[in-house]
C-alpha cells in the first residue's frame, strides 16, 4: 500500500517519514518528528490507538554492532539482508536462536545457497513444542544439512573482515554472516514516557476492550499483555492473528460498539 491508496480507498491521512517522540496525555496531543528534515509538530486526538509492535531481542556481546550481524523485523530488514547476499555471495552464515523465526530464516538461507549453522541455547528448537515433537524438527534440520548446535550460546562474535568468528559456550564457529533470532520484547518506551501502565516485561497493560490506563488511549497488537485463553494466566504472545483482531476490536470500541477480546490461543503454524 501507499499512502495515496489510502487515501483514495479509505480517506485515511498516512504520514510516513513521522515518528511520534512524545505523548502529552493531559493536552490531548502528539509530537511528530519529521525524521527527513528533523522538524516537530504536534497533532491532537480524541482517541489515540498505539501500535508500535515489538522489536528484536540484541543481547549485549561483544562484536554485535558488526555489519555482517542483522537482526529481522520489517520489511526493510529483509531487502538488507536479501541484497547482503546478492552482493557478497556469502557461503555461510549462523543463526542464533531456534524459535519461529530462526528456524524459518534457516530454512530461506538454505534455499539461497548457504551453509547454516543453527545456535539455540535450549537443548531444543521450537520451545512451545514437546521435546519428543522438536527431535523430529531436530532430525529433518540435519537431513537438509543444517548444523544443529543444541544446549549453545554465544559468547562473542569477532569481525576479522572478510568473516566472522563466533565464540560459543563451548566451542567455536567461522561464518560470513550473522543472524540473531532470540526473540522480540514490546517497544513500550513511548507508553512508558506517557506514564501508562505496564507489566513487568514492559507490555502494556490493556482491559478486554482494548484500552490502557488511559481512557482516551487504545493499545493493540505485540506491545500489549494478554491473557492466555487456555491457562488464564496473562502472558505474551506476539502473533499477526491476535493483533489484527485487536485493532479491529480497538476501532470497535471507539465507534461505539461493545466488543471484547476475550484472549489468545497462541496456534501457530510453521
């Protein structure tokens, strides 16, 4: 989408290139910073809805600010790691963490041509699945090639160049590229600078109508704490399903219709 087709299809103003810095809960306002030429301006609302998802886990070691180390978020994201490749035809690469997303960039990374190395600090992959269930995933891993390093973590990453040297737990690994997939917290700093209430893992907390603290303010999607429609217990599930439901339910409540979120199931399809 553009923001023109927004506009032409839903009448809806998309600013891109706008970064909201600030909330000011008692004037009713946001702050904009142009991120082009570094102006701000202030935007008021009735209802304000916040979406700012979560955002990759860097762990602090040594050597991770390398440019041969990326981390997969937005679309962008994967344009640099996908021309990386293009460009430097590397032979190998690691990736760190065995959830969802590492196991699905090693399976693209295989695809391309590369040799990958997979790093999991668990003894399994796919942590949601019984271990019985992983060692199957364990097994067609290895019958495509793929080094399982199981019961791993890494300790530093040293940039000599042309390649990188991976220190592990135990061990090490020489790779041409990097690939950290250890899991994602909400970006809550916003929501935090505002003064509304969050969990101790920095989710913000939410009502089953969507709301936060603040009763002009909305929160969906990754950033949000849920309750887990199993066990009842609150958790953190950050899947596309459940935050499209919210937004949906979020606007509901807004324009006056009585609608619920009544949990996450958290079914997941790899």
């Amino acid at each position: 989408q553009t923001p023109e087709s927004f506009k032409a299809r839903f009448n809806i103003d998309v600013r891109v290139f706008s970064e909201v810095i600030a909330i000011d809960r008692k004037a009713k306002t946001v702050t904009v910073l142009n991120t082009q030429n570094g102006e701000t301006i202030n935007e008021s609302y009735d209802k304000l809805i916040l979406s700012p998802g979560a955002e990759p886990v860097r762990p602090n070691i040594e050597g991770i600010n390398s440019n041969k180390v990326f981390t997969l978020r937005s679309i962008p994201d994967t344009f640099k790691i996908r021309d990386y490749i293009e460009k430097n035809k590397p032979k190998s690469a690691a990736v760190v963490g065995g959830g969802f997303i590492g196991v699905e960039m090693t399976e693209n990374l295989k695809a391309a041509g590369v040799e990958v190395s997979l790093i999991e600090m668990a003894d399994q992959v796919i942590a949601p699945i019984d271990y019985d269930m992983a060692c199957d995933v364990h097994r067609h891993l290895e019958s495509q090639g793929v080094n399982l390093y199981l019961g791993n973590g890494v300790r530093s990453v040293s940039d000599n160049g042309s390649s990188l040297s991976i220190s592990l737990n135990s061990g090490e690994t020489d790779v041409d590229m990097l690939i950290l997939a250890i899991g994602v917290k909400p970006e809550t700093k916003l929501a935090a600078d505002a003064g509304l209430s969050l969990n101790e893992r920095g989710s913000i907390i939410v009502g089953d109508n969507m709301l936060t603290s603040d009763p002009d303010i909305y929160a969906v999607g990754d950033a949000v704490e849920i309750t887990d429609f199993v066990t009842g217990q609150k958790g953190f599930v950050p899947l596309a399903g459940p935050a499209n439901k919210q937004g949906r339910i979020a606007a509901d409540n807004i324009c006056g219709i009585d609608s619920k979120y009544t949990g996450t199931q958290g079914s997941m399809i790899l």
